[in-house]
C-alpha cells in the first residue's frame, strides 16, 4: 500500500495515501476519555489504530485490543503498533464485530471500549466510491446496533462506552445503548463554531450504570476568524509548539 508517514501529538502513524484517512474525530474521541485508570480497552473498527495508539500512551499500563475488519487497514495498523513501539500492549484483531462470540473472544473483559463508526445509514447520502472510505463512512459491514451488541458483550460491568457519532442520530443511539445495559452518563456536542449547530456528539455510557446524564460544555473546533480554538491546538498538541 502506497502509505504517508505522519506525526500526530507523540505518535507517528502509517496512512494510506489514497483511502481512508483518520480526521479530527480521532482525536476528539482520544481526548473524551477521561478515566483516571485504564487496565483493558478495546477499540471497535480501529483503522490505521490512532485512538488506540494514543490511548496506550495515556494509560501506560493499559492492554489494548484493535478490532479491525479491512486487512489493508489491519496491516496498517501493526506497523503502526510497532512503529510506536507498543508490541507488547497492543494487539491488532482482524475480525468481524458480528462474529465476536463464535470466535471465542472472553465476553466481560474491558474496562473501556471506544469506537469512532461509520454513522450513515446505507441508503443515506452517496456511497463513496473508494471501499476503504465507504466501509468507514456508511453502514455496510455493521449497523449501530451491531457495533453496540459487540461494545455490551466486551465490557465489565461498570465498563466504559465512549463513541462518537452524528447527532442527528442521537436519540437512536441512546435508545439501543439503553437496550443492551448500557446507561448513557456523559454527552458532549461538538460545533464548528461558536454560531453554528452541532456536528458531532461524544457519548460515554457505563455498563449497567444507574441512570442520569451529564452534559459538558460544547466543544468548538474554529474560532471566528477560522483558526483553531485553544482547546483544538491542545487537542492536536498539547504544547502547542507546531503548526497544525
């Protein structure tokens, strides 16, 4: 695969050239994750590994699981362990999420569980041309309720859910979290801009948790001026020393 070498915070990550890319979803999902202790995590569709690579360098003592069903993605993602010399935390898993308990994965085993998923229904929107992005873009090889019975199935009770997903499809999510023990407690809408309307939400839900939300303060991508907000910079560097 004809892949770009590229530095993001403390890591450096391998991305195909032409295909599908992490954006700043990645990030803000990393960054949502605010446990003060991690000793198991998985991260459902993983991609080239971003949000578990960066998660293992917050958690030092964390094992981490990368499920992923595209082998182009999946080799990817084991240079990627190794190029941040992580070998002996991280595991990359080709797999199916459907096919979780025919494959003899350990149900109740996380104490976190993270996803960045496709987000649009299959019907909805074009379907991008280019396999990678569109398996990462739309719901082709798993539906939400899909991704979820793979999160439920993995985590501890009291585990943690963190997504981050459409809000146009928010109450949905909520809903079928509810239905497979997973009790929402942290939601975060994310805008462009201080005028504009939410484009994303990040969600935490907690296996078997009691009920009641929180809300956190919105999180702005861009000033007024189109620059990054301070948070964004901290988000990508957190001394902002560089350019981004």
């Amino acid at each position: 695969m004809d892949a770009t070498l590229d530095s993001i915070r403390d890591i450096r990550l391998y991305q195909p050239r032409i295909g599908y890319r992490f954006s700043v979803d990645s990030l803000l999902l990393y960054d949502f994750v605010n446990l003060k202790r991690v000793n198991s995590a998985a991260d459902l569709g993983a991609g080239s590994g971003i949000v578990g690579i960066l998660l293992a360098k917050k958690y030092p003592d964390a094992n981490i699981t990368l499920f992923e069903l595209q082998a182009s993605l999946v080799r990817l993602a084991e240079e990627n362990v190794v190029q941040n010399c992580l070998e002996d935390r991280i595991k990359v898993i080709r797999c199916d999420l459907r096919t979780l308990p025919a494959l003899s994965f350990e149900p109740h085993d996380y104490d976190l569980v993270v996803s960045n998923p496709p987000f649009r229904r299959l019907k909805s929107g074009l379907l991008n041309v280019e396999e990678e992005k569109a398996i990462a873009r739309h719901e082709v090889k798993l539906s939400l309720h899909e991704l979820i019975d793979a999160a439920s199935y993995l985590l501890k009770v009291k585990g943690r859910f963190c997504i981050i997903y459409h809000p146009y499809r928010l109450l949905e999510l909520m809903d079928i979290l509810k239905k497979r023990d997973l009790e929402p407690k942290r939601l975060r809408f994310v805008h462009s801009n201080i005028t504009s309307e939410a484009k994303m939400i990040l969600l935490e839900a907690i296996k078997k948790g009691k009920g009641g939300i929180k809300v956190d303060k919105p999180l702005y991508i861009y000033k007024q001026d189109g620059s990054y907000t301070d948070e964004l910079k901290g988000i990508y560097n957190p001394e902002s020393k560089v350019k981004i």
